[in-house]
C-alpha cells in the first residue's frame, strides 16, 4: 500500500481516507520532526523557570488556578487522560478511528504542542500496525476540542483503556454492507501497544493536554464525508440524467446558456455533467421535437439542486482542507520571536492561551452541508416516484415498475424506502451547533461540531440509499423504453455497472405469481456504489474523461 506522508501542511481529505479506509502507511516528514523538537524544547525552557503556565503546571478548565507541584506533573497529564475519557454511546468504528489518529498525529507536527517526538512515533506505529483505539462516539461539545473521544483515544498510549488489533474488515462506518463489523482482537490497551512492539509512555508536562486538545473527531469525520459527498452529488447527476430519459425528459434545461446567465459554479458543473453523460443519447433524440416543452422541477431543477449541494460540499472542503493543516490545541507553543502580545513564557518560549480548538468552523459548515444533503435525497426520492407512481408516470412505464401490475407490487416500496431516509435527514436536520456552557461556566461557549459530523455521517447513509433507489428503478425501467433507441454513453456505463453489481437487475423481470422479491439488497448495493465511487469510474471511462 502506498504511503502518506505527514508533515502538518499538506494533508488533504484524500488522505485521510487513503489512511481511514485503505489502510495506507503513515511517514512522518522530517521538517516536522525538527519542529516537534523544537516546541519540545520551548516547553522545557518554560518548565525551568517555573512559570504557572495553563496545561503545564495548573489545573484543567475551571481548576486553572491550582498549581501543581513539579512532582506531580506526570501524574497530572495521567489523570487528565483518565478523566476525560468519559463519553458514552456506541463506539466509533475502525474507519473514524483512523480518521482521528491521523489528524490527530499531522496536527501535532505544525510545532506548537510541545510534545515530545517519542508520542508522535507511538501515534504513527499504532496506525501502520492496526492498532486502533477503542473511542466512544458521544461526549465532545466541540470546544476545548473533541475531547471526551480524544481521551479514550490517548488512554491506550498510557497503557490503559482498550484497542482492537489487527482489525481489516471489508469496510466499515456509515456505507457497510449489513453486518459489517471491526474483525480485530479486543485487548486492554497495554496489551495492545506490546502487539504493536511498543511499551506504555510516561507523559511529559503538556502531552496529555496536547493529546485530547483539538477538533480531530470532527474534522476526521468532515474529511471523509467531503470525499463521500463530493462522489454522491456527482452520482446523483447520473441517477437524475437517467431519469431524464427513460421518463422521455428533455436535456435542454442542461443548456451552457441557461447557466451561463446564472453562473453559479456548482450548477454550470451538473448541468455539464447532464449533458456529458447523456451525450448520443438516442432516447432523448427521440422526442426531442414533441409537444412538452419543459418538465416537473425535479428533472428540470436538477443542475440548480444538484449544483447548490456541490457548492454547500465545496464549502465544507475549504474548512477542512484549513483545519487538517492547524494547530488546535491549547495552549500553543512559539519561539518568543514569534509573537507580540504578553505570553506565560521564559527567554527563547512564549505560551499562549486561545481558542483554536473551536468547532464552530467546521460546524456551521457540517450543519449547512447536512441541509444541503437532505434537499439531494429529497429531489432524488421526488424523481423516483415519478418512475413508479402511475399518476406521475409517462405512459410507456408500467405501473411501480411491475412486471404484472396488482399481482406483483414491483417497485412500489423503494420509494417508500427514500421517503423514509428522507424523513430521517429531516429529523436530523435542526442545527446541532447549540450551546450548553460547562467547567463552571470558564467554557461558556461551545460548537457542538461532532454532533454536527456525526448527523453529517448519517445523513450520508441515507442519502446514498436514497440515490441508489433512483438508480434502480431507472435501469429497470429503461426495460420498458423502445429496445431500438439507445441512452446516453454515460448512463449507459452507469446501468451496466449496476446490472453487474446487482445481479438480479441483469435478468429480465418474471412474470406471473411469485414475481416479486425483497429488494433490500439492491438498495444496499446500489447506494454502496453511489457513494464508493465505482460506478463513477465507470461512467468516467465511458465519457473518455472525469464527468464534472
């Protein structure tokens, strides 16, 4: 497997899902090993002259006025790892996991945590030998950082809490198949780290603070779904150009002019995406000169719809593409030269206290990204209850899809399916980006930014689901389209590369009694390829470049 390498500048969301889902090797760059060094440094010129500094030598939160003897710092930055890893919920699974330890780990390398070097090559070893922490889900309030979950996350390297070892499933997370499951060895965290070849650390003054300091379980989080929503808006331009065509809609709501006057990047890209996939389409050739000019809003809304999600997705990248290359602890570590304000501090270090930590970044975004996600499997369950519902349907589509309409209720519960996801986004959909202030009112303001990637997540699931239902019922129903006229080279690509997934879709429907059949299955598959990109390859190749 190919290699990321870590330097605290470059790491992209990519990344991180190479390292998430696929299991690529972690390399740390050597610039960033000498600003690690360097930091370290700074806070020991700090800790010789005995400064009170906050997360060095004094309490945590509102016990910031407790100073605390120089023999007890080691036991300090301990405890604070023990404390804090009290979330609760289900734990995260194996891909999240990655996703925090990596960002974790390159945030660390920007040189302002003061950590020692040894603690980053632990984080790194845990990664590249599959040992991954066991990290409950809920407890982070988005400021002070991801806590609760970084702490579970940072016990193991002290040699307590829990990882599991060696796991490699198909894939896990959001989009897994039904039963998909971490296949690791469950071990207490020492255990763990001696499979891995490593002993347990002993943390310096700052480590553990440094540790669980930071936004990493969201922006993890927010990394993946970029990925994963950027692979799903493009999915659903296909879905909808099929539905285009095989309900006898027309491309010319795709026109460049109609854009052009309203040029918003996200719509020009779905518009062209239309366009491209449906290309040579011989269906709509046939009826490109008839009656209807112009179609429900669904189908002649797409690049608009569609378009404004790829926006709200574009928005969100900006942030984490920011976020995945900062510091976001507290405090932060700088060469005195570095800075003009009055910093706790000694000769060659200055310390300064902030708030990099705040989620509110990446949470007003994840919030937007989550009402932008819902709209997508709204038009979508819309367009796909005009391929079933025979008051919507044209006249050359059986009803739901049904080889013998009334016997067999074909596709009819697809789109009851899609409403119901949809109605799960809406139900998620009330900003989680709230506030409940806490240590004695010293953290009075918080984000909520992980509640706001973990309805992201969801939203995602269901949305993939969502997509891949129109998938289905537009191949199926392009059987029922005059065999002589062929569609478009892309939606072409895309039904193939579905039949092939989905088995039964390949077969012509049965006829007479028995005919129907659970379709849970082709859901599950179909919206496993709207959001994992392989039909995408597909349609890519076939339109001899990248749909937009």
């Amino acid at each position: 497997m190919s290699e990321v390498v870590l330097d605290g500048e470059h790491l992209t969301p990519k990344d991180v899902e190479r390292v998430a889902r696929e299991g690529a090797t972690v390399v740390v760059a050597d610039s960033a090993r000498e600003r690690v060094r360097a930091s370290r440094e700074r806070v020991e010129d700090v800790m010789a002259a005995d400064e009170a500094v906050y997360g060095v030598n004094t309490g945590f939160g509102d016990l910031v006025t407790e100073r605390i003897p120089r023999e007890d710092l080691t036991a300090l930055q301990h405890n604070l790892l023990r404390s804090h890893a009290s979330g609760a919920g289900e734990t995260l699974d194996r891909e999240a996991v990655r996703a925090l330890l990596v960002t974790r780990v390159n945030a660390l390398l920007a040189g302002h945590s003061g950590i020692r070097e040894v603690v980053v090559d632990h984080l790194v070893t845990m990664l590249n030998e599959r040992v991954h922490p066991v990290v409950r889900s809920r407890g982070s309030l988005g400021a002070s950082g991801d806590l609760a979950p970084l702490a579970h996350a940072a016990l193991v390297l002290i040699g307590e809490g829990a990882a599991t070892v060696d796991g490699d499933p198909e894939r896990t997370g959001p989009t897994a198949p039904a039963g998909a499951t971490d296949v690791g060895e469950r071990l207490p965290g020492d255990e763990a780290l001696a499979r891995a070849g490593l002993d347990p650390l002993e943390l310096a003054p700052k480590e553990g603070l440094a540790l669980i300091n930071g936004t990493q379980l969201t922006v993890g989080l927010a990394a993946l779904a970029v990925r994963d929503a950027e692979r799903l808006v493009r999915t659903a331009d296909v879905a909808g150009s099929l539905t285009t065509e095989v309900t006898m809609g027309t491309t010319a709501s795709s026109d460049p002019s109609i854009h052009d006057a309203r040029p918003h990047d996200g719509q020009r890209r779905s518009a062209r995406a239309v366009r491209t996939v449906t290309a040579d389409s011989e269906i709509v050739e046939s009826h490109r000169n008839c009656d209807r000019v112009q179609d429900a809003y669904s189908i002649r809304c797409l690049p608009q719809v569609h378009g404004a999600v790829r926006d709200a997705v574009a928005h969100l990248r900006e942030a984490v593409e920011t976020e995945l290359n900062s510091a976001t602890d507290n405090p932060l570590v700088f060469d005195a030269s570095e800075v003009d304000d009055r910093a706790s501090g000694t000769g060659r270090a200055a310390v300064l206290s902030g708030g990099n930590f705040h989620g509110a970044p990446l949470a007003h975004r994840l919030d937007y990204l989550l009402g932008a996600l819902t709209d997508l499997a709204t038009v979508c369950e819309r367009r796909t209850d005009r391929l079933l519902n025979p008051q919507l349907q044209e006249d050359h589509l059986p009803p739901y899809l049904a080889a013998d309409s009334g016997l067999e209720s074909g596709y009819m519960i697809a789109q009851y399916t899609a409403a119901a996801l949809v109605n799960e986004c809406r139900s998620l959909g009330r900003s989680a980006t709230d506030n409940t202030p806490v240590s004695g009112g010293q953290e009075d303001h918080v984000s909520m930014s992980a509640g706001a990637a973990l309805h992201v997540r969801r939203a995602l699931a269901a949305t993939a689901t969502v997509v891949g239902a129109e998938l289905v019922c537009g191949t199926v129903a392009l059987r029922s389209v005059d065999d002589d006229l062929s569609p478009g080279v892309g939606t072409a690509a895309a039904v193939s590369a579905l039949r092939e997934a989905v088995p039964e879709l390949a077969a012509e429907p049965p006829t007479g009694a028995g005919g129907d059949r659970p379709l849970d299955d082709d859901l599950e598959l179909a919206g496993l390829l709207a959001v994992e990109g392989a039909l995408l390859d597909r349609v890519d190749a076939a339109v001899d470049g990248d749909i937009p």
